[in-house]
C-alpha cells in the first residue's frame, strides 16, 4: 500500500540508531496518554524472529518490506500513537510518502561522534538488532549518516538536537515544538 489517508494525528520518531527513538516514544506516548508502536517490535511481534534473523535468514531487502508493513500498521490505527520508526524507515520513497501524511514527523539527531559514543562500543560485539554496523560501527555510522541526513531532512517537520539532552527535556522539547499537550 503506498497511499493512506488517515485523519489521525500521529506523530512518528526518525533518526539514526542511538538516537533515542525507542525511549523517548515509549515515554512520550505515556506522559500524552497516547498508545506506543516501535517498527521493529512490531516486526518481531508479526514474524517471532529478532531484526538479526530476519536480516540473515531473509536478507535486507525482506526487513525493509516487513518494516514498511509495520510502518503503515502504525498510521492505519485510529487512536493517536507516537511511532518510534526505525532507523532505515526513511529508505523506501514510499514510506517517506506515507511520512508525509503524519501530523508531525520528529527527527531525532545528533553530531555523529554522539552517536558512535552511544552505542558504538556496544556494537563491536554484535548487538542484538543492529547488524548494519557490525564490525566497525564508527565507520559504519558515518556511512549511514552521510547517505541519510538528507533523508531525514526531507520527511520532518521537526528537528531536535539530541546532544548533551536527559530524555524528559527531548520530551519538553517535542511537547513545545508540535504543541501536544500532555496529559500527566
Ligand atoms: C536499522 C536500524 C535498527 C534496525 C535495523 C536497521 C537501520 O533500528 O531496524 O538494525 O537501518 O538504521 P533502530 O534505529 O531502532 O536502532
């Protein structure tokens, strides 16, 4: 399906991996009374298989199909979530389409080096659901970075500079740049 006409202000998490994606929408959706969707949980949910199996048993391709099927669960529901999409959601042009029927898309970002600090030891050994930076993920990260930013530019409404930022300040600054307001 690449076209959704849902009328139900959803708010969808982008960004690179370690940027916080997962925690922030969990904890947003609470503090707005909102239901969460993560892309990925989603995908393990439907399949039984963790994003390492399924990218080396099916191979990236079938993630990316199984991640955009997630994706438009996610908007299809008719009560408001805060999606925390996966890093690579923004890959497929026909998921940037549906991007672009959300209420507000927040991208998450930070300077590199943030990110290579965040998760890049953990990496070394092979992280549960991280495959693509395996090995070298200081390397690897800068690739992603360097092939996405402008990716995610384009489908935002909102940037936030995650850099030196606790969770419930992302938070306030979500809460002050879309004007949602929170319930707790
Ligand atoms: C990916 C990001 C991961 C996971 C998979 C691929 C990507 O999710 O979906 O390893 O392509 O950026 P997070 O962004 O939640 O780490």
């Amino acid at each position: 399906m690449n076209q959704l006409s849902s009328s139900t202000p959803h708010v969808v998490l982008v960004g690179l991996m370690g940027t916080g994606k997962s925690t922030v929408g969990r904890r947003l959706a609470h503090k707005l009374g909102w239901e969460f969707l993560d892309t990925d949980d989603e995908i393990n949910r439907v399949t039984g298989k963790t994003v390492r199996q399924i990218f080396e048993s099916v191979g990236e391709k079938a993630f990316r199909q199984l991640e955009h099927d997630a994706l438009v669960a996610g908007l299809q529901h008719s009560s408001p979530h805060i999606i925390a999409g996966a890093g690579g959601v923004i890959l497929r042009a026909d998921n940037r389409q549906l991007l672009r029927t959300a209420e507000h898309v927040v991208w998450l970002n930070a300077p590199l080096h943030v990110l290579v600090e965040r998760i890049g030891q953990r990496s070394v050994t092979g992280d549960g659901h991280r495959p693509l930076i395996d090995g070298d993920p200081a390397a690897r990260l800068e690739k992603l970075y360097a092939e996405r930013e402008s990716l995610y530019r384009d489908v935002s409404s909102v940037e936030i500079d995650v850099e030196g930022l606790q969770i419930p300040e992302v938070i306030d600054q979500i809460l002050a740049t879309t004007g949602l307001e929170a319930k707790l």
